[in-house]
C-alpha cells in the first residue's frame, strides 16, 4: 500500500510544479503584453525608458517560453503500467449471458 501512496504522492507533486510552471508562464505572458506594447510607443515617442520597457518585454518572453515548454514536458500522462499493455483489451468478447436483451425480436416493451 505504500507503494501506492507513494506513486500517488509522485503524481500530486508533478502535478503542482505544472501548474507552478502554467501560473508563471502565463504571468510572464500578461507581462510581456503590457510591456512590449508601451516600450514601442514610447521607442517612438522619443523616449529612453522604452527600450527598457521592450528589453524587459523580451527577457518576460523568454522566461514565458522556458516555463511553457517546462510545464509541457512535465505534464502527466496516461501511461500503461509497468510491465506490457493487456493483449486482449482490442479483442471483442461475446456475452457469457444467453439470455438476450431488448434487442432481440419479440422481447421488448409491449411484446406479446
């Protein structure tokens, strides 16, 4: 059972340091939308400040980037478990009850 908790535990953890990394990327995002746009116009207005202001745009892009593909590889999947995949989980069984359902003839509601 502790194996268990413990698998458990592994896959909480994952999981939060992707959402961490999803809350800091989209962070950086807003971060990069309110910067870039006001470096330019103050680039073009004459201003100094605005190459800062796009330099730290650019530097928030970059940490959007690193963050997003971190989280991405980090993501939980679905995985198989140990071992080799069920061999007959594709393959149809018949039903081990002879006695059929509404579908066949004469055995529905109202059948005489």
């Amino acid at each position: 059972m502790s194996g268990l908790m413990e698998d458990y535990e592994r896959a909480q953890r994952r999981t939060r340091g992707t959402r961490a990394r999803v809350v800091v990327a989209i962070a950086s995002a807003v971060g990069v939308w309110l910067t870039v746009p006001l470096g330019v116009i103050a680039v073009m207005s004459g201003e100094a400040a605005g190459w800062w202001l796009i330099a730290l745009g650019a530097a928030l892009l970059a940490v959007t980037v690193m963050a997003s593909v971190a989280a991405f590889r980090r993501r939980v999947t679905v995985v198989a478990e140990r071992g080799k995949a069920n061999p007959r989980f594709h393959e149809p069984q018949p039903s081990q009850n002879p006695v059929g359902g509404n579908s066949m003839i004469d055995s529905g509601i109202g059948a005489q």
